[in-house]
C-alpha cells in the first residue's frame, strides 16, 4: 500500500484499478471522471470493470469526498442502455449516497429518425456521507425587482402571507449546466472524448478546496488535471494509454510514472 503523498502532481500510466488497490484508504477528496461507456468511442480497445473500480473508489474516498461521474447511454436498436442509471444505483448499493443528479446540456449531431437530438449527460455527484466542502457557484440576477414584500401563499384560513423581499444580486445556479466543448486548448482535441475545461473547473470549485487532493483514475486528455492545478489543488491522474498520457503532457508537461516499472 503506497502513500498518498508518492502520487502527488503527477501522471501514472496503468490500469486505474490495479493502482487505486495499492492506494490508501479515505486520501481523496474530489474524483471527477467520466469513464469509457456503451463503446461509444474506441478508446484504442481498452476496457474496464466497473464494478471493481465503483468499490475501490469507495474505499479511497475520504469521509465527506465526492465522486463526479459523467456518463451517458447509448441507443441500439432504438432502445437506450440505461447504463448511467444502473451504475448509479450500484454506487448506492455499495455505499455512496446519491447527493445530486446533474446534467450536463450540450449540442451534438443532429439525430436522424424518429427521435429527439441528444443534447446532455448526466453528471452523478455521489458523496461519503455528507459532502464536507460545498462552494456553490452563483450568477448574476438577470432581473431588478423593486418589490419590498413578496405573497407567498395562502394560510390555513385562506389569507395570504407577505414576506419581506430583499433584492439579492447573485443567485445560486441550477443543477443542469449547458456549457460548449468550445475554447478548448486545440491539443485536448487529439482525443476522441472530452468535456469542457468549464465543466471540470466548475465541479472543482464547487466540491473542493484549495490543497485539497483531486483525482482522475481514467484522465483522458488531462482535463480534470489542468483544472485542478490551476486552481491551487493536488491532483493525481491514471491513464492506461501512452498516447492519451502524451496529449497530456502536451497540455501540461506533467511528471510521468510508468506504474509497471514502479513495481518491478
């Protein structure tokens, strides 16, 4: 079993199951992945088992950590998978709680048929217990309202309840994100899947803090690493494929540990 302290900033290349198992329990505080699903993309023909990763990600959560999983289906035959739901509800069975179903809205290829244009994915955020770090991201009131009490409702008796209102400037933002792949750094493109720079930031900001330790066991282009050291946190990515792990260094000039060579 390795100290997490060995992994710090930086890129191991290996089976993320295989490297979670020698990592020590309750180290991380943030995971935020979206991993390989319904052979949607040819990920140069790896695979992964999902089950053994959900429990390992279980065990080397933290108390109050999160897990944010991007995942959506697809559609055979006119019939969608529903493998983002089953693996949701697996998370719970093995001990996770279901702390928010997000959405992710977003364009993609116009669909052809005689079905609507897919346009989200789901983004489950699954916490240990209850999330111990929560910065909600907010916006910009969109409107004035010069009301100095608001009705609400009415009472058992039937009369209506004022309140008083006090204009705020900011509000917390919803649960469903539409946010474009666009104004990525041209080399992340290099990779068949990715997700926004936004969406990655915007999960970091709002379930971590700054020196707080942030994984990505299946990192793809390096999105989530990126982010996470942009804003100030630790971060640790595992990616099986050399060419994957190159686009990532192109990004980031990261350190690279072969985890095959670490063992020997």
């Amino acid at each position: 079993m390795s100290g997490i302290k060995d992994f710090l900033d930086t890129i191991i290349q290996g089976d993320c199951l295989e490297i979670m198992k020698t990592m020590e329990s309750n180290c991380i505080d943030l995971i935020v992945t979206s991993p390989p699903y319904d052979n949607l993309r040819d990920y140069k023909g790896y695979i992964f088992n999902f089950e053994g990763i959900a429990k390992e990600l279980y065990r080397i959560t933290k108390n109050g950590g999160v897990v944010v999983w991007i995942v959506g289906d697809a559609t055979i035959k006119g019939n969608e998978t529903g493998t983002s739901f089953k693996q949701a509800l697996y998370f719970k069975e093995i001990g996770f709680n279901l702390h928010d179903t997000m959405i992710w809205a977003h364009r993609t290829l116009p669909q052809n048929g005689n079905r609507y244009e897919p346009a989200f994915e789901y983004m489950f955020v699954l916490s240990k217990g209850v999330p111990k770090t929560f910065n909600p991201l907010k916006s910009k009131r969109k409107y004035n309202d010069t009301r100095t009490d608001k009705t609400f409702h009415r009472d058992k008796k039937g009369e209506f309840t004022h309140n008083v209102f006090h204009q705020q400037d900011e509000v917390v933002i919803g649960n469903v994100w539409e946010i474009s792949n666009r104004g990525q750094d041209k080399i992340a493109y290099e990779h068949p899947a990715i997700f926004p720079e936004k969406l990655a930031e915007n999960h970091i900001l709002s379930w971590s803090n700054e020196g707080d330790i942030v994984l990505d066991p299946m990192a793809g282009s390096g999105t989530t690493l990126k982010m996470a050291k942009k804003n100030n946190r630790k971060y640790i990515g595992i990616e099986i494929s050399f060419e994957y792990i190159d686009i990532i260094n192109k990004r980031l000039n990261f350190e690279i540990l072969d985890f095959r060579e670490k063992d020997d």
